[in-house]
DNA sequence: TCGATTAAGTCAAACGTTTGTTTTATACCT
DNA sequence: AGGTATAAAACAAACGTTTGACTTAATCGA
C-alpha cells in the first residue's frame, strides 16, 4: 500500500473534488456553490482547486469533461449496436429501436446513476451556455442526435441531414426530457414526493408507445396494413 | 401630472425593479444576480428592494407572482374556450384542440412576449423549486395540465384523473418543451444561431401533427374508421 | 548507500472584493 | 407635523484567490 503514494494522491483528490463538484453544480446554480463546501466535501484543501484546476471556472469545465465522460461511457455501447442495425435499413426495425431508445433515455433520464447530478447540470448549461455547453454538446448532444436522425430518416425514409428529419428527432425526445426537466411539476400532478419504480416503468412503456404512433404523423389517412 | 405624485411613484418603481429583476432572474441564476444591478437597471436606489419587497428574496418571490400572472393573462383565454368546448365531449374535437393547444403553446414558449425571460425562471424552478415554484404552479402548470388532462381524457375516453391520462397529458407537451428547454441544443443542430419566423412555423405544423398521431398510441391496429 | 535536492501535494491564514442588508439623512406631498 | 419615498454610507459575512510553510516521495551525485 506504500508504493507511489504521492503518484496516486493528487489523482485521488482531483477525482473526490470532481465527485463532490458534480454534485453541487448539479443541485445548486454556479455562484450559489462555494468551493469551500465543495472542499469540505471533498475532504480536500481550498487551495486544492487552485492547484489542480486553475480556479473555479476551471473546475467547473473539468466537471463538464468528467460528467460528460461518464454519461457517454453508458450509452455508447447503445448508440453503437442502433448504428450497426441502422445500416440494414429495415424502416420497420428502426421504428422499435426508436422507441427503445426513447424508452432508455427516460430511464436514465429517472433512474440512471447519473439523474441526480447531471439534468440540473445540463438543463442549466442550455439557458446559459458557457464553455461546458461545447463538451456537453460533442461527446452527449450530438451523438445521441445523430443516432435518432439515422433513425427517424430510415423509419421515413427521409434524408438523414433534412431538416424535417432533425426536428422530429427532437421532437420526440420531447417527453422523456418532460419528465426530468418538469418532473417536480408531473409529481405535484400525480401528488407524489418521488417517482416510484411502477412510475418509471409505466413512464417508459408509454414513450415507447407515444414514440411509435408519433412516427406516423401525416399518415393517418393512410391504408392500415403495415407495409415497408 | 401633479395629482398623487407620490401615491403612484412607489408603485412605478416597485413596477421596474420587478421588471428588471424578470429579465435578469430569467437569464441569470439567482446568486448571480446582484440587486445593485438589478436597481441600477430599474433606475432605483439599493435601499428600494428592502423597502418595497422586504429584501432579495421577497424581490425574487414578487418576481415569480409577476411573472405569473403575466404568463396567465395571455392563456387563460384560450383555456377558458377550450374548457366551454370540451363541455360537449365530442372525441374528434378534442383532439383537434390539443393539437392546436400544444402548438400554441409552443408558440409562447418560442416567440412569445415573455419567451426571453419566462423560461429561465421556470426551468430553474423546476430544477431547484423554491416558494417561488408555488406560485408558479398553481397559476400557470396546474390550469394548462387539467385543461390538457380533459383534453387527454375525452379523446381518449378515460377518466380525468386517472394517472395515464395524467401521464399522456404531460408527455404531449414534451416535444414543446424541448424545443425551447433544449433551445441551444436544437440550435446547433440546425447549425443556426435563432429560431427563424419560418422555423417556429415549421416546428408548429410539426407539433401539431406528432400530436393528433401520437394520441393513436396503442390503437394502431385498430380499424381504420373513426368512430366514437 | 547515504545525504542533498527537487518536485508534488496539502494546509492554515490572510488577501481584496463583492454580497445583501441596515442605518442615517433628506427631500416630497398631504 | 407625519407618513412616503429616495439617497448615500457603512455593516458584517462570504466569496475566489493567493501566499508561505510544511510534509512526503522521488531523484541524483558521490
């Protein structure tokens, strides 16, 4: 247990500080988090920030970097194998991908490891881009929206960079972004403190329902059977 | 002019320090808002806020009834009609009002006269509720979900209160609410720096589209004759 | 292998600035 | 006179940052 303590030592207290920092810019605004409680927290020293950061501004862009990391680390195995069944280009199996997408992303949007700390995070960093909007958008943003565009085109046989087909791949992560962003207005709603685990299943079966008849927008006048 | 000069003074004052105190608890967090700056902007003194509002936190609860209030006097009209129509419980209609109410509502949320300031406010609250959020949700999210739950509930032939109904409601509104809770994001993706007139109007049409199809969910195997 | 040297990391203390709030004083109109 | 409103100044508290001393581990020359 001796050996290279000094080379692992700082490494620890960045990651402890990074830990603690995720947590209190997910729950508290910029300038309501003191780098004194995020310290305390950490077990670490004020002048730790300054010395593995650079300041406050650079631990918050270090806790984008690690945040994002972590959330891409537990989708991309996803947005891989979607993208390998993609290039078949079956409309009909990307129509259920999309709704097993949609499904997972509200899971982890409610229950995932990360939904305490990263939406308030993220949600913030959209009203009020700074430099971590960039990381956020290149390692979490723009993947997952390039999976649902290659998606949404094949199931509608759209071209992939149409501007129809990236609105509506939006458009339908709509609802499950409602439910985290306004979900303090939807437990109010449903007169609940917390969403239970029969809440998010049911939440997840639904968006992957309202996904699936979404995509048929337009076509309601269309003859029934299912055909390619 | 010189009839109650002082009666109306306070008043005026009060009116451009909550004013001001919108358009910056919209774009800042809270703790980054200063009330020097805040009075500065109003054109007041510092001593204003603690006399007229009782402090910073009064200012920022005053903020939210304004806020509240403002947002409401341009829905309930529309909540109001749409309330009269749904007395008749005609499924077809009701369905043509929440397409319609979901793209108005989108339309607020995009262009609208508080669109600037009203969203930063809202999602902070979500995120982070406060007294504030109170007030917010009983004048505002509470009348637009129960006019949106009828809505749900006649199209659909459920209960008013029953959770699904509760649950699609909520979800309807998503794809509008990402289009502005996740404006930045969208942005870059359309690789443009604002929402264009025409953009809102496509995003409009869309959602109003995705809405009447996503309210098919679960009945897409069923025959294709619309009947009661 | 020993002693000196360098670097990394942590720590308590103090820096100057800014925060929201309070106090004191001064006009103004009834 | 008396209440209303604004103004300037001063308040303690908290902020992010910096400083210099201290410990520890690794490195180097002899």
């Amino acid at each position: 247990m001796m050996v290279s303590q000094s080379l692992e030592q700082g490494a620890d207290t960045r990651r402890r500080i990074l830990q603690a920092a995720l947590s209190a810019f997910g729950h508290n605004d910029y300038d309501s988090v003191g780098i004194r409680r995020i310290v305390e927290a950490a077990g670490a020293n004020i002048a730790a920030i300054s010395y593995h950061f650079g300041g406050k501004k650079g631990l918050y862009l270090a806790t984008a970097a690690y945040l994002a990391e972590n959330l891409q680390a537990g989708m991309q195995q996803h947005l891989e194998r979607i993208a390998a069944a993609t290039a078949g280009g079956d409309p009909a199996q990307c129509r259920r991908m999309l709704s097993e997408l949609v499904s997972r992303f509200a899971e982890n949007l409610l229950t995932g490891a990360l939904s305490d700390d990263a939406p308030g995070f993220i949600f913030r960093e959209q009203n009020h881009p700074t430099d971590a909007f960039d990381i956020l958008y290149e390692k979490l943003f723009r993947p997952m929206h390039e999976t649902m565009a290659g998606l949404v085109a094949c199931a509608r046989s759209l071209p992939c960079d149409a501007e129809e087909t990236r609105l509506v791949a939006h458009a339908l992560l709509g609802p499950a972004i409602a439910f985290r962003a306004a979900r303090t207005t939807m437990l109010r709603h449903l007169s609940r403190p917390v969403y239970t685990a029969s809440d998010v299943a049911r939440i997840k079966d639904l968006l992957a329902l309202l996904t699936a008849s979404a995509l048929d927008y337009e076509r309601r006048d269309a003859p029934p059977g299912e055909q390619p």
